[in-house]
C-alpha cells in the first residue's frame, strides 16, 4: 500500500480524525511505521462491543503501523473508585486475556502488538513529575469538563475524576506514540491532551475516534455498567439468545437499531478481515418454513430495506444476530474455558457477592390488648371510662 492507502485503511469507518495531517506526513515520510495507542481501562466485564475497536486494531496493523494496547489499571482505579486495587489487578489480567483471545478469534496476529499495563510506568518519577507540570496548566473546570463522558458522574465528584484526564493525555509521550484511538466519548479528553502537552514540551498527536454503537437498549451505547444493553464476550449460549430475544427492536425503523448496529460494525467488517469482499455480507436466517423459510442476505442495505418494509420482521432479525453472536463468542468461550488463570482472573476480578441469609420472621404474640396500639376499645371499655373520669371530677 501507498500512503494514501495506508491512511485510508486507517481512517475507515471513523467517526471523527484530529490531526490527520500528522499522520499523513509520516507515512508520505516512510521512515518509520506509524505508532498507534489504545487504552483500556479494566471496570466492567468486557462486552461484544469490544469487537469493535479490535476490528480498528487490525486495521492499523494491516497498514503496517506499530500498535500498543495500554491495560488502564490506574485509570480504573481513578474512576471513582470502582473496584479496590487487588481486584483492580485482576481484572486488568482479565482484560487482557479478553482482548489477546477476540483478537486471534479474527484472525489478528497478536505478537505484532505490544501490550502494556499503567502502572508499569505511571508510578515513575518522571511520569509522576509530569503529571503536577501538567495540573500547573489546567484548570479544575477544563479538567472536569474532558472527564465527563468518560470519568463515572455522581454528585460530589472526587479529586481523582480530575487526575484521570491528565494521565491519559501524558501517556500519549509516556507510550511515544504519534496518535491516540479511541471512542468518540473520549474526544474532550483528546482536545485537552492537543492543547495542553505542547505546554509542557512534548508535541501534539493525531486523535482517532470510533463512533459509538447502540447497545440492545433504546438506542443507548452499548455499556459494560448496564447488563441490559449488552453481552459479555464469554457469555452462554442460551443467555444470549435470551438477551437477544428480549432487547428493544421497533419494527420498521433501522435509526438506532442495535442489531441491525451490530450487523454493520461487527459483523459485516469481521467478514472482511476473514476474507470477505469488501462491503459484502453474508448474513443467514434460520426462518421457518412457514414464515417464509431460511434467508440469507448478502448486503446490508438489501437488510436495511427489507426492515423498513416489514418484509424483516424483528423477531427473524434478533434469530440471526444471536447465532452470530454465538458463532463469534464460541473460541473466546472455548478459550476462557480451558484456562484456568483465565478463569481465576475473572473470578478474583469480578466476585460475586454470596447470598445474604434471610432473617427468621419473629412470631407475633398476643399481649391482650391493655397495650398502646391494641387497637380501639370497646364501647363498653369507653362507657366506663367515662363513668369513672365523671366521678373523679366531683
């Protein structure tokens, strides 16, 4: 490939490029290979979305770039505190069996990436030095403001969703890369690192962003914090299916659909790295015979439309896209179950709470009713009162 190959491939699909000059001008250089960062940070159980940055990892490698993928224990740990750093430890194990594993399920070598964990480095003089030149530059409020899509919100906010952004930008010159990939979420984050590290003495990078995909809500991103709106990588057959069968799919309409989501951003773009034609699908229905029978459809848009017009009904929709799902998650199971430091990880990262013991319910015993809030009295109990409150009087 050319230079303008290279860059088209890595750029494909992309929401939104910062900076593309910088990366132009490198690969019209040819020097060096381009170097690419992605970083992750280990909260929530990884979900089917991860699948789609990994399709944008493997585009980066085909276009001869050197990619790391940053395993963000720190940043987890800054994120308002979701998990202590011993769990912390484990999950960032957990990730990155996650990330190794969906990665050689499509076909991408994985001994060309460098993985690489925060704290190897962020707990470093250097860094740490770095890190107060930085707070030196920005302030509480723009600080606050790169954070708020990414960094959890609650209403009194700790110190440590501030420090979070700054990490991220001074990892950019940590990782001596020349570009940043990430979510569209992380955009604020990428704006404060372009504007603030020249501040400091180091250069401006290029920002890569993806766009967001619909999770199987109502048209919300796909969240590892909402069980409901997405599926873990390692997740069993019949939950999927049943997840599938229960997410939010408005007949006719394709705007925010989630599954028809999935089709076009991991599907369809995991077909092609396998060796498919670019923009061509393969897309079976198992469809009883009296509903029309199987289908299989070869492009998204003949999908799209048969959608709009009802001829796809939402229930045949949500039959294909859990049997993808299942066929694309089968290695990562098999994986995960035949590992047991895999396993352990998982365990240790993402513990379940044991089941709290129910309380014996105290019998109620009758103490009569000469006992406030007996009840009320009989009339004959209020007759006599009276009687002797009269007499007492006189």
């Amino acid at each position: 490939m050319d230079a303008a190959q290279k860059y088209e491939l890595i750029t494909k699909d992309l929401q939104e490029v910062l900076n593309g000059q910088i990366i132009k001008e490198i690969l019209e250089k040819n020097e060096r290979p381009l170097k690419i960062y992605w970083g992750t940070a280990p909260t929530g159980k990884p979900h089917c979305g991860y699948f789609v940055p990994m399709i944008k990892l493997a585009h980066f490698l085909k276009a001869g770039c050197e990619v790391t993928v940053l395993i963000a224990d720190l940043h987890a740990y800054l994120d308002n505190m979701k998990a202590p750093l011993e769990v912390v430890e484990y999950r960032a194990k957990y990730y990155e069996a996650v990330v190794k594993t969906i990665l050689t399920s499509i076909n991408v070598p994985i001994e060309k990436l460098k993985f690489t964990i925060g704290r190897d480095y962020q707990l470093t003089p250097e860094y740490v030095m770095d890190l107060f030149k930085l707070s030196n530059k920005v302030s509480q409020n723009d600080a606050k403001r790169a954070g708020a899509d990414v960094v959890k919100q609650v209403a009194n906010p700790l110190l440590s969703g501030l420090i979070y952004p700054l990490m991220q930008a001074l990892d950019e010159q940590f990782l001596d890369v020349d570009a940043q990939f990430g979510g569209v979420d992380q955009r604020k984050i990428f704006v404060l690192a372009e504007e603030n590290l020249p501040g400091i003495g180091y250069k401006k990078r290029a920002h890569l962003m993806n766009k967001m995909v619909p999770g199987l809500g109502q048209g919300g991103k796909m969240s590892a914090s909402d069980p409901n709106s997405k599926i873990d990588v390692v997740e069993e057959p019949k939950v999927v299916k049943k997840k599938i069968g229960a997410a939010f799919c408005e007949p006719k309409v394709v705007a925010d659909n989630g599954l028809i989501a999935f089709i076009e951003n991991i599907v369809q773009p995991i077909q092609e790295l396998k060796g498919g034609e670019p923009g061509a699908l393969q897309f079976h229905i198992d469809r009883p015979e009296k509903y029309g029978g199987p289908i299989t459809y070869t492009t998204l848009d003949q999908l799209k439309a048969d959608y709009e017009a009802d001829i796809l009904k939402p229930v045949d929709l949500k039959a294909g896209v859990a049997d993808r799902i299942n066929e694309l998650l089968a290695p990562i199971r098999a994986a995960y179950e035949s590992d047991p430091d895999f396993q352990l990880a998982s365990e240790k990262g993402y513990p379940v709470d044991a089941p709290k013991e129910k309380k014996k319910e105290k019998k109620v015993k009758n103490k009569g009713t000469g006992y406030p809030g007996a009840g009320k009295p009989k009339k004959e109990e209020v007759d006599k009162l009276a009687e002797d409150l009269e007499k007492t009087n006189v």
